[in-house]
C-alpha cells in the first residue's frame, strides 16, 4: 500500500510476484481472519464508494414529520431529532471517516517509511528525529491532535493534517528500528562492495525488507485515524458540524441517546466494525508476514 | 617486477580500544593470489573491509594502482569499486533473496555503465553463469532456490560482471561443505587465470590458501607475522606461530611432535600483550619478548618473518 511499487519493466518482477512474496500471498489467501477482514473492509469501500447508489438522496435533508422514527422497513436504520434518515448518513458519513483513514494512513506511512529510511542509516539525523519522535509519542495523542486541530480550525484537511502529524511518530519507530536490522545484513555490504548508489541500496535492498512491517503498522494506523476522526469530531474539533463522518453523527446523536438509541447505535457500529476489521486484519497481517513464521513452513 | 597492483603501508584500525588491525604492511602482485591467513580474531576480515574501504581505516595508506584510495570521496570510490570487487563468506547473506539471478547480475553492470541495454547486460549475465557452471534457466530464480556451492557461484559471477583487477575473496569456502569446497576453490582458482585477476584470498584454513595461493602472509592479533612464497612459508615456516598452525592443522604431515601445538586461545584484542604478541602462547618466548616487539626481517628466499628466535 506504500512505496513499495517501482517502476520500470526490468525491475517489474520484483515485489509480489516476486516468489517469497507469492508464498506469503498464499499464506493469505488461506488464512480465514485475514480473508474475512479484507472481505469486510472491502464491502465497506464499496458500500461508501457506491453510497449515492445505495442510499440515494441529501443525507442532510431535514424532515420534521419523521422525527425519531425507529428502524424500520421505511427506514432502516431510522431516523434522528431532525427527521434525517440514519441509514443515509452512516453510509454518506463513512465516505469522509474512510477517506480521511486512507489519506492519514497512506501520508504518515509514507513520510515514516522515508524518514525511517534516513533516520537508521545516518545517526545524526537519528538522534534528533528520534528525540522529536520520542516528544510526540510522550504526549496522549488525541489531545496533541486535539490541539493542532483546534489552532488550524475544524476541516477535514485540517483533521488529515494533524492525525497525519501524530500518527507519524509511531510508524517511524517501527520502520526505523526494522531498518537498523536490515543495514546490518550482509547483502547491505556486498551491495556497497559492488557500488550500488546508497539511493539504489536504499530501493532495492532496504525498502523491500522493511516492507512487510510496514504493511502491518500501515493497518493498525488506518484503524487509529479511522478513531482519530472519529475522537476528533465528537468533542467537536473535527471536521465541520456541515460534513459528514461517523465522529460527527455521534455527536449530535448524544443527546438523544436515551430516546432513540438507534441513531447512536448504527454510526457506532459502522464505526466499530471497521476498527475490528482494520485491527484482525493487521494481527493476521503479522503472523502471515512474520520471518519467523515463513521460514518454518 | 611490475608495481603491486595494491599496497598497503602502516594499515591501522581500532574499534574503540580494540586495536583489530596493527600496522599492516601488504603488497599484492598483479595476476597473483595473496593469501591472508591466521586464526579467528586475528583481523584478516578487517583487513579485507579496510582495502576496499568498506570501513574507514584509522590510518596508514591503501594504494591501488597508482592512486591513494583513501583520497577517494563518495561517487569517485563508488566508481572505482568497478576495478575491485568482493566475495564473502556466506552466499546465504550477501545475495539479496528478493532479487532473481539475472537482476543480481545485471546489477553490477546496470550501476557502473557497463554495456548498453537491458539485451546486452543479460546476454552478459547469461554467459557469466555459464562461466560459473551454471544454467541460463538460473536467470529467472532466486536464490533461495539453490545450494550454498552454487549461490557462492552466483556471487562469484557477480563479482566478476565488472571484470575486476582486483578480487578479495573472505573466507569463500568456509561456509560451505567440504565435498563442495574444492569445486569452489578450483572455480576460483580458474577465474583467477583465466582473467588474470588479482586476488587476496581470506582464510583461516591452511590447507585451503596451500591450494590456491601464490603468496601467504600470516596474521596474528592485527599484524603480520611472517610472509613469503607458498611453499617457502609452508615448508620452511620461520614463525613459531606458523609452525604451530601447521602442525596443528589437521592432515598435517608434521606430527612427529617437535614442535608444539598451539595452546590456549588468542587473546583479546584489547588486551594484546606487552613485546610481542604472541608469546603468551609461544613455545620459545624469552626475557627479551616481553620488552621488544620483534621486527620484520629477511629470512631468504623472499621470505619475512618477526620473531627474536631468528636473531639466535
């Protein structure tokens, strides 16, 4: 899901075609938590990407008749205190909480793959970036998140950015410390033996050994921005009250938590069975990818 | 004689307070092998990484051909790695498993220019591996796909895809079983001809450098001990820790049990002993080994060894 494509035909049969990772591509197709986990989060894309299909109509559409009509055949999942229907907005809502996890997860990876990159071969710049990282992971995330969203003023981007900013921290230390292994192995040296450009090394040799950690991070930050969102729109700094995300529908559905449960319980349960999903489906990740585990097949 | 093509003066490296490699003075000649021998610890695979600047040494000078090879900075030494290669110890590590045979091959030549095209390094590549013995279907598998001989036959083809002067080669067989060893060796010792490649051979197996080594310098605790010929050195050792290799080698002839075995381990190389450093495990040391480090001297035949003994 990150950096790992490269580009150019002499170099196309590196990556998942290539045979160690055909055998762990295997291992995936028959490990059931992982198939059941993509299975899941694979209908959710698809059902947030098709929601105008789905569940045509403005999910913001006001309709004061309707008001807390419970779950029925006319609406499924009912309706809340301003008659809006439920089912439209957890399914319209799931766009932004999605895309706001993909956009967090694709830029802090990416920037922690790089920065993880620099950081486990060159000390210096090891020493201050691991101290930085150390400030970041030192403080309860959320409120750091918090805070950026708060000076920048509640935007999707504006969420994106500061989930983006925190959620860095953890993925540097996980490509950082793979990247100190991997610079000790002797491939490492033969490459620089032969005069592989470090940049080379750094692509052909590095990168596709840290991989497959990366991989299983990647998931676990895509669930704690897919949280995040959520966290950051519920106390109310998240995106604006004018979008949609689950966060946001569980905001206003607080306050009638009691009268008409439902308009709580649907976005909650979106929102939980993607984080469940996310989560499976990096622990299967991590015994289907471990060295360890492969090498005893 | 030509000039060496590589030169060492005075090659020093410490890690810390471990003084791994003692002013080393080696000079390898053109189209020869070189063999570099001693036990564990003693610093030969320093001094290996130290002439292909792989590490920085902490002084002395490195010359190869008719230039200072400490003087090179980044790119200029990244190029010059065109003209020197190396060969390790375990084919298992120093071959990357997510890159086929051919990319492996191919990549030497795609990173120092050499032909032009994808066709031509493949070609190149192909028939590199049957210079090595090994199939053109080799191409398109990985490594892991083979035995230990014929992946140490892979990185041998990959060191040769630059067409090197010169080749250190670190321990190269020692990984390897011994049915499968003296395929290796005789692998190697074919190219060496063949390309009139110079090559410093790396081993702690004597019999092994006796096989393919034109020259022998002996290595203890970070300096040289004794250097000649082969057969000088093998015949007529002059260095009691030469001689106690040899007849603590296994297969050796010398059994008759004059000379001593070699007792005890070698010291720690932060803790190397006062004179000469190896007479805390000599048959022969005297008063004068504990004051004075001996010094290289001639002993005939081309032959060098440090030893006060010689001076009796």
């Amino acid at each position: 899901m990150t950096a790992a494509e490269t580009t150019g035909t002499e170099e196309a049969r590196e990556g998942f075609g290539a045979s160690p990772n055909r055998t762990a591509l295997e291992r995936f197709l028959r490990h059931p938590t992982a198939m059941a986990s993509t299975a899941v989060l694979v209908l959710l894309g698809l059902v947030t990407i098709l929601a105008p299909v789905i569940a045509p109509g403005d999910p913001m559409r006001v309709n004061p008749v309707a008001r807390f009509t419970a779950p029925g055949a006319e609406y499924f999942f009912g309706t809340d205190n301003l008659g809006r229907d439920v089912f439209r907005i957890v399914v319209h809502g799931g766009r932004t909480s999605l895309l706001v996890g993909l956009v967090v997860t694709v830029v802090s990876v990416s920037i922690a793959t790089v920065l993880g990159l620099v950081s486990g071969f060159f000390h210096q710049v090891d020493i201050v970036l691991m101290r930085f990282v150390d400030g970041i992971m030192a403080f309860p995330s959320i409120v750091l998140a918090t805070a950026a969203a708060a000076y920048l003023g509640a935007s999707v981007s504006t969420v994106i950015l500061a989930l983006s900013f925190v959620l860095i921290a953890p993925s540097l230390r996980v490509v950082r410390g793979q990247v100190l292994v991997v610079r000790e192995l002797q491939m490492i040296e033969a490459a620089r033996a032969t005069g592989v450009p470090t940049l080379r090394i750094f692509r052909r040799y590095v990168l596709p050994a840290v991989t497959s950690p990366i991989l299983v991070q990647a998931s676990f930050i895509f669930s704690a921005a897919v949280l995040g969102e959520a966290a950051l729109s519920f106390i109310g700094v998240g995106i604006g009250p004018t979008d949609l995300s689950w966060g946001n529908a569980l905001t206003e559905a607080r306050d009638y938590i009691g009268r008409a449960p439902w308009i709580v319980i649907f976005p909650g349960l979106a929102l939980m069975i993607t984080i469940l999903a996310l989560n499976l489906l990096g622990d299967s990740l991590r015994d289907i990818l471990d060295p360890r585990l492969a090498r005893r097949r | 004689m030509t000039a060496p093509l590589l030169e060492t003066r005075a090659l020093c490296k410490t890690f810390g307070k471990v003084q791994a490699v003692r002013s080393v003075d080696l000079a390898l000649p053109r189209g020869r092998t070189f063999g570099l021998v001693g036990e564990s610890g003693s610093g030969k695979s320093t001094v290996a990484r130290l002439v292909l600047r792989l590490i920085e040494a902490t002084s002395g000078d490195i010359r190869f051909g008719d230039e200072d090879l400490r003087r090179l900075g980044g790119e200029a030494l990244r190029r010059r790695r065109r003209r020197m290669q190396m060969i390790f110890q375990d084919p298992y590590g120093s071959l990357n498993g997510r890159m086929t045979v051919g990319e492996t091959l191919v990549e030497p030549q795609l990173v120092h220019d050499i032909g032009t095209g994808g066709r031509a390094r493949r070609d190149r590549a192909r028939s590199l591996l049957r210079e090595v013995g090994l199939p053109d279907s080799a191409m398109d598998r990985f490594p892991h796909e083979f035995s230990g001989g014929q992946r140490q036959r892979i990185a041998i083809a990959r060191a040769l895809a630059t067409d090197p002067e010169l080749i250190v080669a670190d321990e190269p067989v020692s990984a390897l079983d011994v049915s499968v060893q003296a395929q290796i060796l005789n692998l190697l010792g074919d190219m060496q001809r063949e390309h009139q490649t110079t090559m410093l051979f790396i081993s702690h197996d004597l019999r092994v450098v006796r096989y393919v080594c034109d020259e022998i310098a002996v290595m203890y605790l970070g300096e040289i001990v004794e250097r000649g010929p082969r057969d000088r050195v093998y015949d007529r050792p002059a260095h009691p820790y030469t001689q106690a290799l040899l007849t603590s080698a296994p297969g050796s002839p010398r059994k008759d049990g004059k000379r001593a075995k070699l007792a005890g381990e070698i010291p720690s190389a932060d803790a190397i002993p006062t004179g000469c450093a190896f007479r805390s495990r000599c048959p022969h040391a005297f008063d004068r080994c504990k004051i004075e480090a001996p010094r290289m001297q001639d002993v005939g035949g081309g032959q060098t060894a440090a030893c006060h003994l010689l001076d009796r």
